[in-house]
C-alpha cells in the first residue's frame, strides 16, 4: 500500500542539488493529517514544485549555455522545474476532487530530462490502496 502525499512532501529532482517541498493549495477541501491532500494536477512550477537549488542537467538551455561558455566543463544554473505533464501514479484507486491522489510512489518528468520524486509523502497514517 501506499502512503497519501499531501503539503509538505519532501521532494527530489535527479538533476538538482536540493530537495524541496511540495506545496498543496486547499483547492480541493480534502486534508490528510491536518494538511491539504495533493493529487495529480498539483505540478505547477513554482506554485506546487519549487525549485532544487541548482540544476545539473545538461539538457536544461542555461545549464548548456553556462557550460559552453567555461568550455566544456558543466556548470550547474539555477534551477526553475519544467513539469513535463502531470504526476504518474501506478493504478489510481482513490480519487481527490475527481483526480488521482498522489502518493509517495508517484513520479513527475521534467523537461530537462529529470525524474521529480516524493522522498517523503508530509504524514505516515493515511494509505490508498
């Protein structure tokens, strides 16, 4: 089973240098442990994944244009994540203002090339099937 994300989740970027946490408007009324409860849409950049320090991936165009110009030698930027869709979820069983409830075994692309992880799902008792 897995555990309910909800504010408060502690992220990763593969290509970031930091982890961040996730950041869940009460849009949907639902809480979990006294917090909003996160679904599927809640990818936004900025508003709901804020950023990972700096950002490793050479496929991000500054990451690219700052390692061209020390010629050659990868030189992390700042990051500013580009979700590349929505969170993937296994089999959505539960359902959070008719969207898929997030969970600690989701995964959210960025268009950089990174895969956004959750380390931490922000509260241990409440399970989806």
């Amino acid at each position: 089973m897995a555990i309910c994300a909800c504010m408060g989740a502690s992220l990763q970027c593969s290509f970031g240098a930091a982890p961040s946490s996730l950041i869940v408007l009460p849009a949907n009324r639902t809480m979990v442990g006294g917090v909003p409860a996160a679904t599927i849409m809640d990818c936004a950049p900025i508003v709901n994944v804020p950023p990972f320090g700096v950002c490793m991936s050479p496929s991000n165009p500054a990451v690219a244009a700052a390692t061209a110009a020390a010629l050659g030698v990868l030189t992390p930027m700042p990051c500013v994540p580009v979700p590349a869709g929505t969170w993937i979820v296994g089999a959505p069983t539960v359902l959070i203002g008719n969207m898929p409830a997030l969970n600690n075994s989701s995964k959210l692309m960025c268009s950089w090339g990174g895969v956004i992880q959750i380390l931490a799902p922000g509260q241990g008792t409440v399970m989806v099937p």
